[in-house]
C-alpha cells in the first residue's frame, strides 16, 4: 500500500472532526487530495450502523458484545470497500476514530476482555493499520465540561448514545488511550487538545509534515 493513513483518536470533547477539517484543507492547498472518513461509518452500510449504535431508539438496551461488533462491522466494511483501494491509488486517508477507540471505549470503557476485544479487530482490519496516529488528549473533566456546554448551546445535534454514559466510563477510556500511546509510541502522537484549535492544528502538522514529500511546509 503506497498511501497514507491517518487517524485521529480521543475522547469526546477533544475537537477531532474540527482538526481532522483543517488538516484536509491544508493538504488540498498543498496541491494533495485527503480523503475524510469518519467511524463508525464511512460507507453507505456504516452509516446504517452508526445510526443503530449513537442514535436510534433502539438501542438503549444495546450489550457491550453487540457494540463491539457492530463497530467492527462497519470497519470491516470501510477497510475492504474505502481504505484498501484508496491506499492501493496512493490517496491519504483522514478518519475520525478507527480501532484504536474499540480498545479504549468497548475494551476498556465497557471492560471486555483486551484480548478478545484485539482478535475482533484484527478479523476486521486484517493487515491495514494508520502509518500515523494523533490523540488529541483532554482531561476527563474537561471533557465533560465540553460535552454538556455543546449540549446546552443546542450543537450538540443528535442524541449520542455514548456521551450518555458516565464519568468512570470516560475516565477508563482515558486511561486506554493512555495505555495505547504508551505502547505505541512510534505511530501514535499525544498532542495537547486543551491548546488553541490553532495551536492544536500546528502541533499536528508537525507529526503529518514528517510523512510527506520534503517540499511540504
């Protein structure tokens, strides 16, 4: 594969969706055409299942068991549909959470089993993995306070099914992309989303800059 992947990972609040656009608009005036994919979803059948696991009605009584394959349902789907052919083309890909959050929301935040949890993945993903992954990290209670501010200026947008969970729910799942980063440090960069979105933009070019052609600045 001759392209380049990129995620962005973290917990809720962390401004994900917003830098995962500057760095596209970036990219594109640089003459580079991003690709931004988002999960759960990415793909006609992906949003169906995102839908079931953040939105509907219908899911209020969803198992852990359920989630966590639902999630790598919609990822099998965007790898063997979206991913694979665009890294095959040479594309760089931009997504918005990718297996990194199963293991911190479904592993640690609903407490299944890791090694369970990592074979899933592994069945879904089978050999493609991010060449560069920036967690943008927030304290829990920074977090929050973002979540329930975006809640009450109405900007929220739909009900989430997630941000309806606790705050030990969301402190083990900042305690496993902790784990994560510490493992990994060659692909995944801790950047410091309490910053300016501007700072935080720099701060993730730095990482991004490093996997392009020289003549990108």
């Amino acid at each position: 594969m001759s392209g380049l992947f990129i995620s962005f990972e973290g917990t809720e609040g962390g401004g994900k969706s917003t830098q995962v656009a500057l760095l596209a608009d970036r990219l594109r005036k640089l003459g580079h055409r991003p690709r931004t994919l988002r999960e759960p979803g990415g793909t006609s059948i992906g949003e169906e299942i995102r839908h079931l696991l953040k939105h509907s009605e219908a899911n209020h009584l969803m198992m852990p068991e359920a989630e966590l394959l639902l999630m790598n349902a919609s990822r099998a789907q965007l790898v063997r549909e979206v991913i694979q052919p665009a890294l095959t083309a040479g594309e760089i890909i931009l997504c918005d959470r990718f297996y990194d959050s199963t293991t911190a929301y479904q592993g640690h935040g609903r407490q299944l089993d890791l090694e369970l949890v990592r074979s899933v993945i592994e069945f879904a993903v089978g050999p493609v993995r991010p060449h560069l992954t920036l967690l943008l990290s927030v304290p829990t209670q920074v977090s929050e306070e973002r979540r329930l501010a975006r809640q009450a200026s109405g900007t929220a947008g739909l009900r989430d099914r997630f941000e309806e969970a606790d705050r030990t729910f969301f402190e083990r799942v900042e305690y496993g992309f902790q784990q994560i980063a510490e493992a990994e440090p060659g692909r995944v960069k801790l950047v410091d989303a309490t910053q300016s979105i501007e700072a935080v933009h720099d701060e993730i070019w730095r990482h991004v800059a490093v996997h392009l052609s020289p003549n990108c600045d």
